[in-house]
C-alpha cells in the first residue's frame, strides 16, 4: 500500500512539473511573438530609411557646362528646355560654358546646380524626342575638363560669349553658343541644317556648307 502510495504521488510530481513547464512556455511564446514582431519592424523601418537616404544623395562630382545653357529667369528659379530657347524672349539669359554644376535628379528631366551662386537650373527633358536618356544627354552637354576656347575661332568666340551665331561660325562654335540642337529636328550632327527654337513656338534654322561654317540663319 505505501509503496503504491508512493508511486502515485511520484506520478502527481512528474505531471505537475510537466504541466507547469508546458503552461510556463506558452505564456513566453506570446511574449517571443510579440519581440519578433517589433525586431522585423524595426528592421524595416531601418531598411527603408537606408533606401531613401540612397534616394536622396546628391552627387558631388563637380562638372563643366560644354555649352551655353539659354534659361528663363522668372526671378525664383531658372527654367531651360531640350529644344534649347536661345531667345531673345523676356527673362533670357545664359549660364556660359564652364560653368561648374553638379547633376541631380528631377521628375521632369534633371536639374543642373550651379556651385557657384548654388541656382538650380531645372531642364526639361524629353526623352522621346531626343532619343536618348536624361543621363545620357547630361553627359553630352556636361565634361569633368574645361572647354578650352582659345581653340575656337574669334568669330566663334564671339558667338560663345554672346550666346548667338553669326555667319562663318564652325558647328563646334555653334554647339557651344547655342546647346545641342533637339534631335527630333536635328537628328544628325553631321546635317547642313539645324534647327533651334527661339522660344516655345518659334524656330531658327542654321544652314552649314560644305566645311561646316555657317551661311545663313533663317528666321
């Protein structure tokens, strides 16, 4: 009879402990559930602040205008445009080549920032009638070198400074007073016509000859 006794309460001991181990870990699972939740969401908090800071950075390569920049200045901000709007127009004015900018990103093309007076200059983009990327195009008119302009011409020197083209300019002078002429217009360099806009609606066509020097500007 003890010994039954005995075995019995043995029995009671044995499920008593492991009834109170089970019970103990699953009211620690909750509780573990509960701190895996919150490390999963911090780490996604985490993630997604390391993304956007990638996002965001502004790169710090310094570069130099190849070419004149034509813009309007509507007294906030500068505004330039693919199809390039060498004027004259009200709010006209040049950003000139060698400039030092940096390129950042923008929904709508990208934008040149000056390192200078640190003015944004917001270029329109179109990448369908320039048949190119953004980046691409940014890397046409944008060199890590300076233009070296004692290797132009002075009627090309004049057309720089001024931002305009007179006749016997070669395409090289005339890329650099006036931009890269809009390629949906102008599909080759090697063409003896391009065309520039003067504005939003108006266009100017540069007739070359032979050489590549300029003969005529037709309004």
């Amino acid at each position: 009879m003890k010994k039954n006794n005995l075995l019995l309460l043995i029995l009671l001991l044995l499920f008593f402990f492991v009834f109170g181990c089970q019970t103990s870990e699953l009211k620690s699972k909750p509780e573990q559930v509960e701190n895996i939740k919150k490390n999963n969401v911090s780490q996604k908090r985490n993630s997604q602040k390391k993304t956007l800071s990638k996002k965001h950075v502004i790169p710090s390569k310094i570069l130099y205008l190849k070419y004149n920049i034509h813009v309007r200045d509507n007294g906030r901000d500068l505004k330039a445009h693919y199809t390039n709007w060498i004027g004259p127009f009200r709010g006209h004015a040049i950003v000139p080549v060698n400039t030092k900018v940096v390129v950042e990103k923008w929904r709508q093309g990208f934008i040149l920032k000056r390192t200078d007076t640190q003015q944004k200059i917001y270029f329109y983009f179109n990448r369908h009638d320039m048949m190119m990327s953004a980046g691409e195009y940014a890397n046409i008119i944008t060199s890590p070198e300076k233009v070296l302009i004692s290797q132009f011409s002075n009627i090309d020197k004049k057309g720089i400074k001024r931002g305009k083209v007179y006749l016997g300019m070669s395409k090289k002078g005339v890329l650099a007073a006036l931009g890269y002429p809009a390629r949906h217009k102008t599909p080759s360099l090697k063409n003896r016509f391009w065309v520039y806009w003067k504005n939003k609606w108006m266009t100017r066509m540069i007739k070359f000859n032979n050489s590549g020097k300029v003969t005529s500007v037709v309004e």
